[in-house]
C-alpha cells in the first residue's frame, strides 16, 4: 500500500533523461522519436545497446 507524501517532502526534480535503451525508444510518438534519435546521432545523448 503506498503512502502519501508527507507536507514536508521537498519535491526533487530528475534530471534530463541522456541514456536511452532500444526499448524505450520504441514506445516514443514519431516526433519524439526523430528529436531523440537526432540528438543520439549528433552524439548529445547515449543510445545504450
């Protein structure tokens, strides 16, 4: 059973997400996917086999 968040939890945002598996990518809309793959090709983001 999860639980909520007590009053004073502070929020701590992820970071940008810069590995990416083949299998993630799969489940990415056509425009998501053609920025990601883009970025992975100029070598901004790592494609992790």
């Amino acid at each position: 059973m999860a639980t909520a968040p007590k009053k004073n939890d502070q929020y701590i945002p992820r970071g940008k997400k810069t590995y990416w598996h083949l299998y993630s990518l799969q489940n990415l809309e056509s425009d998501k996917l053609a920025k990601t793959v883009n970025k992975i090709l100029k070598r901004e983001y790592v494609l992790v086999k």
